[in-house]
C-alpha cells in the first residue's frame, strides 16, 4: 500500500527518516517497474547547516520548501542523480535522502541501468541507487503518491534496536551540525552504503 501524503507532511524529519527504514521505493519508469527497501537514510532540516536549504531558497533547492510528499532530485559533484524525500508543510524545508536499498523486484533492469554484470552492491549508495532505478532530475518535484514514484508499507517491521544513528556522510562543511546523529541505518544490512 501506497504511503498517504499523511505521513510526509509531519513536522519530525528525523522521526520519518526512521520510519522510512523498512519501506519499499518504486519507481515505474517507461513502463518497467524496479523496487527497493529502503535500508539506510539521511534527515536534512533547514534549521541546521548540512541541509541545501540553510541558506534560504533558491532554484535548485526550491522544492524542498513547497509541501512535504514530493520528490527532490538534485546532481551532486556534477555526476550523480541524488534522490530525497521532502517532509514537513510548505515554507518548512526539510527533506530525506534515501543513502541506500535493498533491491526487491526488477533487478535485472537495475543491472541493465546501473550498465554493470554483477547484482553485488548495485544500490548500496544514493548515486548507485538513482541509477539503478532510472531516477533523474526530470523527477524533481514528482508526488510520491504518483504512479511513476512512490513508497509503499508492506509491513516490513524493523525494531528500534534494529536501527542506527550516525553522522551523516560527506558533509564535513557543516561543522558541528555535521555531527549530528540524523544518518539511520539497519544495523548488519549488506546493502548499507559504505564511506
């Protein structure tokens, strides 16, 4: 079952960064559908120096501050496709990267996609997994209730000693904010990015 708008749109982007662990991405691209369990996330806010938004809007980032349940997918390094959950009410910029899947249905086409001969950690990363589900930047501010992205429940249920907190990755620029423990992840899963 599809995630309601509901559950985007509460104001606790670590608390949603938590939940989202256990539950199924897909994506029906040009007609061939491929999932995942998402496995490991990232909380940004705008409150706090890590997150696109600290600074206040602008047109890469202006997604993040229109309502929560949208897609924001941005090019990081000029190479990788990064795909986040925006959360909370309009003007209140806080959005989730989704680090890392567990692949589920279509994996063939991810292989494909991801243009490598092996399933061997082909979603173990926020690039890798764009990729391998054919998610771009023309998804940029797509509904997660849409038919072409979206998560759903499938009453996979991970318990809170399941999970760990982190600091999140490659955000060193953020000085203390970097510290933050907002990175969550399923403790002993394979498909956890590595860094």
């Amino acid at each position: 079952m599809k995630l309601s708008n509901s559950f985007y749109l509460r104001n606790k982007v670590t608390v949603i960064a938590r939940q989202l662990l256990g539950k199924i991405l897909v994506a029906n691209i040009r007609g061939q559908t491929v999932s995942g369990m998402i496995v490991e996330t990232e909380a940004y806010s705008e409150i706090e120096k890590g997150s696109h938004a600290y600074k206040g809007k602008t047109k890469r980032n202006e997604v993040m501050f229109g309502q929560g349940g949208v897609a924001y997918v941005y090019l990081c390094y000029g190479v990788h496709e990064m795909f986040n959950i925006v959360t909370n009410r309009v003007n209140k910029a806080e959005a989730i990267l989704v680090r890392a899947l567990q692949p589920m249905e279509g994996i063939d086409r991810m292989i494909k996609l991801r243009r490598v001969n092996s399933f061997k950690r082909i979603t173990s990363g926020p690039g890798k997994l764009t990729q391998a589900l054919g998610i771009d930047r023309k998804l940029n501010g797509v509904s997660l209730t849409s038919d072409k992205l979206w998560i759903e429940d499938r009453g996979i249920i991970i318990r809170p000693k399941e999970i760990i907190s982190a600091p999140r990755i490659g955000i060193d620029y953020a000085g203390k904010d970097a510290l933050l423990p907002w990175r969550f992840f399923i403790k002993g899963n394979e498909w956890v990015s590595k860094y």
